[in-house]
C-alpha cells in the first residue's frame, strides 16, 4: 500500500509546527505576553513546552525547552515516516 500522502502530511505538519516554535520562541524576546499573536502561538505550544520543562533542568536564564522539543517533534515524524516507508 502507498502511503505517500500520509508521509507528505506528516512532513508538512511537522515543519510547520517547527516553525510556530520558532516563531514563538523568537516572538517573546520582542512582544509582550499580553500581545494577541504571542498568546494565540503561546496557546499551540504550551500543552508541548510545560511537560519538557517540568523534566528538563533549568539552565539559569536559558529556556532550552523549545529546541527539545523541535528535536522531539523531527524525531518523532522521522520514525512515523520510515514506519510508512516500510
């Protein structure tokens, strides 16, 4: 069976959630917390970020969470992917 599609949007899915941690991440150093398109990516990524910064260590002023989880998330579509290339 050709799985194709599904890998595609799987791909897709996870480069863009890539990118709204990204945007996130960077939207905090300049927007304020209140502001209506940092709430909007807060409320997408917090459900993900709290449960990696419960259990990652704090790093003094550094918030390393957002790039654990982009390596979670490319990791685990690259497992997804070759599961359906298989």
């Amino acid at each position: 069976m050709d799985f194709s599609i599904l890998i595609v949007l799987i791909n897709t899915l996870s480069q863009i959630f890539v990118w709204i941690i990204i945007a996130s991440s960077l939207l905090s150093f300049f927007l304020p917390p209140y502001h209506p398109v940092r709430e909007a990516l807060d409320r997408i990524i917090d459900p993900f970020l709290t449960p990696i910064r419960r259990v990652a260590p704090n790093a003094g002023m550094f918030d390393f969470s957002p790039l654990l989880l982009i390596i979670a998330v490319q990791l685990l579509a690259r497992i997804l992917i070759s599961i359906l290339s298989f």
